[in-house]
C-alpha cells in the first residue's frame, strides 16, 4: 500500500507525518501542494492546509494524525 502526501513547503505538520511514516516504514509518495497534481487533488476536493493524506482506494485525511495515518495505510488491504 502506498500513500500519497500531498505537503506544503514551510509545513510544520507535513514534516512530522513525513517523519512519521519514514519511521513506521509506511511507504509514500510525496506530492508538492502547488503542483499541478496536488493543486487538481486539493481544489477537487475543497480541501485546505496540510498534509493531506490519501490512500489509493481514495480515502483520505487532512492533517498529522498517527492513528489515521495507519488506519489508511491499512484499510485498503482488507478490500
């Protein structure tokens, strides 16, 4: 399972939930907020501020929250 992170530069909380998975070993892309891709996920889904967590059955999280984080990273398996 690989998640997306789409962060912003400067982002407090998007470093601690990159430190984060880098130390629970949950493998993720990183995606630039003023990229075209994160620009398209976060106006999409009216969505605002960082990090932006977003598993690959689409389901997703903003903000540093460990317990979700791992809850996405898992719940795609179980389907």
């Amino acid at each position: 399972m690989v998640l997306k992170m789409i962060a912003v530069k400067g982002c407090p909380h998007c470093e601690e939930a990159r430190k984060f998975m880098q130390d629970e070993k949950i493998e993720f892309q990183e995606i630039d907020f003023d990229s075209p891709e994160g620009k398209a996920y976060v106006n999409e889904n009216k969505l605002e501020g960082g990090p932006v967590i977003i598993n690959e059955c689409n389901e997703g999280h903003v903000g540093f929250d460990k317990e979700e984080i791992k809850r996405l990273a898992e719940s795609c398996k179980k389907a």
